[in-house]
C-alpha cells in the first residue's frame, strides 16, 4: 500500500479525484468514530464501497485511503427543517448545506410549498413564497404533485438527499382557496385524498404552517383528520404551531392534543419560547414534551442554535389582511380603512402573524427585498427606516409590503439564550436549521447551523458532548424520518459520512456576512461518494429523493 499524504488524504499510488469514484473502494484510516447512537467515540479504520459502509476494523487496507488520525468520522447530518425546496433545483451542488456536513435534508415546511399544486394556486404560492425561496422566472415547474416533485429531485441529483412533508397549507389552497372558513365534507375529503396520495407517493408525513395564510385558518378538528391520514401511513406531523408569542404555551398543548387524538407522531418544528412574554419558560414547554411522552405520545423536536428568527415581512400582519390571497392583501395595503385596522392590531391589539405581541419594530431587520429599488433597507430595522422617512414604524412596514409586492424577508431579533439552550439539552431534541437561502443577508443559520452546534455550544460551552449533538443530527432525526439504514456507522449502512476537526470546526458566517462556508468539515460523502474533501465542494450530485413507502418504511 502507498504511502498516505495528509496534505490530499489519500495514498500517494492511488491520488484521485473522489468526486469521479462513486461506488469506489475507501479507507478512512484512524477515524475516531461517533457513530450516530449517543455511544462513546471510539478508534477504527472503516470501509465504505458500493455507496455502503461495509466494514470496521482495527486495521484495514483499501486501493484508496483517507488519513483520518485526530479527525472524527461521523453520519452525515440531517436537517430536520430545511427551505431548500427550490434551492436544489437551482443550485443542486448546495454549497450552504454540504460544506456544513448535511447529506439530507426534510422539505415541505410550515404547511407551504409546490406540491401539490394546480395551475390556479401553484402562481399564488410562488408570489407568497418568494420571500422564502425567490420566485425564478426560469424554472421549469414541470410538477403538479408530490410524485412529480421527486421526481424532479431525482432528475436534478442535488448534492444532498432530500425527504419531503406534504403541506398542509398548500392542501387547504387547493381544496378551499384562501377562505377563512372550516372546509366543507367535500372539500375535506378533497384534501384526505391529496395527502394520502403525497403519502403514497413518498411523502414522510405533514407539515402545517399555522401562523401563516391560509393554514392559520384550520381549526384543531380539521388537523386532527389529516393527521389520522398521516398516522395511517406511518408518517408524522411537523406543525409551525399558531404562536411562539404570546400563547405559545397553548399552541404547544393543541399540537399535542393533535397528536393524542389522531394517533399520530409529532415533530415540534424550530421548537422555541420567543418574545419578552416567554423570557426564562423554555422549562414549561419542556414539562407538555414529557407529560406528553409519560402518555406514549410520540413526540419529538428540533431547533437552531441562534436568537434570532426569520419569516417574511408579510407574515407579520393579521391573519384577516391576508384571506383571500397576495392580490386580496395587496389591495388591503391601499386602502386608508385597512390600514388603520392593522395599524391598530401591530400597535395596539397584537397581529396573530406577529404571534400576539405588540410589533417592536426596533427587532425587525431587514434581511431580503424581492425589488432591486429598496436594497439600500437590507440590514436595517423598521424603526431605523421610519425615523428615516419621518413615518411611523407601522406605516413604514405598510408602506415596504406594497412597495416590495410582499417579498420582503427579516429577522426578528426575539430569542432568549436560556430558552435555546434548554431546548437543546432534551432528550428528545434534534438539529434543523430553518434556514432560508435567498435575500441579500439572510439569516447565516441556513450556512451555520450544524457547525454551531459542534463549535460554540459542545466543544466551548459544553451544552452537549460531542457524542450526543451528533446523535441529534444523525441517528435520532433518521429515526424519526424512518430512514433505511441511514444515521449510524454501522456495517450495511449507507455511506452518508462527515470527517471534521473536532478542535477547528466552527460555524464562520455572521448576521453581516451570512453566506461564509463552516470551518473544520474536511470531507462529506453522500451516497459513497465526496461532495466536500479538503473543505471545499467537489462537484459531485449523488443525492436523491428518499421515498417513504405505502407500507410506511423508507425505500432504500
């Protein structure tokens, strides 16, 4: 055998470029291994070929080998809450999740994306969303329903993997429009037989978006029939509850009173307490979670390790400003009656798309225009831009709303330390980022997340061990996605693996400089094969849609 060369991390007779050795032979030699279950790290040379992790061992020889001596080799991550939807399709080497070491990411979320769709809602949505995911005019959106969109994913091969959520929003579009409204039994069954195809197709459960239009329309009767379809296949639900403000508490408890009727599993979405109301009562969530759980309630949740949240500007009005769709809101923000209504629920009352706080325009930032003519407020605050322009902060947020078409995106500056670092220590914890990738700072979660969790919170704050946070990013998320042999270092797995520096891996991007790769993630393997090696991005596509089955299993 060859001598190894840490500078390129293979042996010098066999030199290659891995991107071009999918399915070939490799060695990590002298990996320290933190394979996934919580379990002590501990030291191996492992072997993966054919896409496969196919032996452990104390000393093993291969025709190329990676030096992996003081490196850590652990399961690829898995974001439990990515907006990467159309990202994949417009990006597919995904340089802000590879580089961080995620090989799979779960679409679909807050009850909003492109499938299923028709001719008459997929437009709509992409107006709504394009705060979220931008709205390129060059896409061919060549799907209608959940089938179709993966297989698109699997006509692109993105760098990742990706899992999807029907959403719930999208279902309701289709059946009911943008009415506030209960759905009629027709309309209901409409939307049971649209999920339950998205299931079929592939789907691994719902998600609902209930603080946004037209989810927040929803009663809790109408989820819990949903989510009895959801159970039926094996699947779960992965609500973005109806506040993280001022009633947040109570949202929790109907998420779980969702799950207790219907049967089905809940994955609580960016699990937080946000706002002055909630400073200090992450604990109070944390007791529903294990009350729920002493009930055999299957309950999990995930959430970024940031203060900060991010939505668009429009999701902040009241739900009322937006029945009926962009164009219905769009003439709301025209008429002087309207205005003074919101103006009233932002000021006075308390917007429920401001999760029933009082708006403190001094916490919105900025972070994503759609209209090239309004850049100069990226990075700034409602309230600097009203002081600015001489108007109130409410007639300002109106004012950026009509002029952007509602495609601004912000950050709201809401999040409490203690709270986040609470929800990270539960067991029944896991990693999504939340992170949106259009805008011109958006949030530097979507480039950072995972490498925060490793860096700042385990190696420097000890939060967690090295051994848990990875088992929140690999094997707990896989379970709960039901991924086939996926999440683990085990032999017959799938070779979804990250290498890094357990001393130098670090999340680098800022609130000013978001899009800054992580550092101390030297090589990532998809499928068998290396996205990243040396820290840098090699080009490779071998990810996939992973399908979950009728049967309510993961095809392989």
């Amino acid at each position: 055998m060859g001598s190894t060369d840490r500078a390129t991390g293979v042996t010098g007779a066999t030199v290659v470029s891995r991107a071009t050795v999918a399915g070939g032979d490799t060695v990590f030699k002298g990996a320290t291994v933190v394979d996934g279950t919580g379990a002590e790290r501990y030291r191996a040379d492992v072997r993966i070929a054919d896409g496969l992790i196919t032996e452990i061992g104390p000393v093993l020889d291969g025709p190329s080998t990676v030096d992996a001596d003081g490196l850590v080799l652990a399961p690829g991550f898995i974001d439990m809450h990515a907006h990467s939807d159309l990202a994949l399709l417009l990006e597919p080497e995904h340089p802000a999740k590879v580089t961080q070491g995620v090989t799979c990411e779960v679409l679909g979320q807050d009850g909003l994306s492109y499938a299923p769709v028709d001719d008459t809602t997929l437009p709509a949505l992409r107006r709504q969303l394009a705060g979220w995911n931008g709205d390129p005019a060059d896409l061919d959106w060549d799907w209608r329903d959940v089938a179709g969109y993966l297989d698109r994913i699997d006509r692109t091969r993105p760098a990742v993997n990706a899992c999807y959520l029907v959403p719930h929003g999208s279902l309701r579009m289709l059946a009911v429009g943008w009415h506030n409204r209960p759905p009629t039994t027709t309309e209901l069954d409409r939307m049971r037989q649209e999920l339950a195809q998205g299931l079929l197709a592939g789907a691994v459960g719902m998600s609902s978006g209930l603080s946004y239009t037209p989810g927040m329309y929803a009663d809790t009767a109408e989820l819990v029939e949903l989510c009895t379809v959801v159970a039926a296949y094996g699947g779960f639900h992965a609500p973005h509850q109806r506040s993280y403000g001022h009633g947040a508490l109570e949202g929790y408890a109907e998420m779980v009173e969702i799950a207790r009727r219907s049967g089905c599993a809940l994955h609580l979405t960016h699990a937080t307490m946000n706002f002055g109301v909630n400073r200090g009562r992450a604990g109070e969530l944390l007791e529903l979670v294990d009350r729920a759980l002493a009930e055999s309630i299957d309950v999990t949740l995930d959430s970024y390790p940031y203060l900060p949240g991010s939505t668009t500007l429009a999701a902040l009005l009241p739900s009322w400003a937006a029945e009926g769709g962009p164009g219905a809101t769009l003439a709301r923000l025209a008429d002087p009656v309207d205005r003074e209504r919101i103006r009233c629920a932002m000021e006075e009352q308390g917007s429920d798309g401001c999760h029933g706080v009082i708006a403190d325009w001094a916490t919105i930032q900025i972070s994503g225009v759609r209209s090239e003519r309004l850049a100069g407020a990226v990075g700034r605050t409602v309230a600097e831009l009203a002081a600015e322009r001489g108007r109130s902060g409410t007639e300002t947020f109106l004012d950026l709303l009509r002029q952007d078409e509602l495609g601004t995106t912000v950050l709201q500056h809401v999040g409490h330390e203690e709270n986040v670092r609470a929800v990270m220590r539960h067991p029944a914890h896991t990693v999504g980022s939340d992170g949106l990738l259009v805008g011109a700072r958006p949030h530097p979660r979507a480039w950072g997340t995972f490498a925060r969790y490793l860096g700042p919170y385990a190696r420097e704050l000890g939060v967690l061990t090295l051994e848990e946070t990875v088992a929140r990013m690999t094997g707990r998320p896989a379970a709960r996605l039901g991924l086939d042999r996926r999440g683990r270092i085990a032999p017959g797995f799938h070779a979804d693996l990250v290498l890094l520096d357990p001393e130098r891996v670090r999340d680098a991007a800022t609130f000013e400089q978001p899009r800054l790769p992580a550092e101390g993630i030297e090589y990532v393997y998809v499928n068998g094969t290396a996205v990243v090696r040396q820290g840098r991005t090699t080009g490779a596509r071998p990810g996939r849609a992973l399908r979950r089955t009728d049967r309510g299993t993961l095809a392989r």
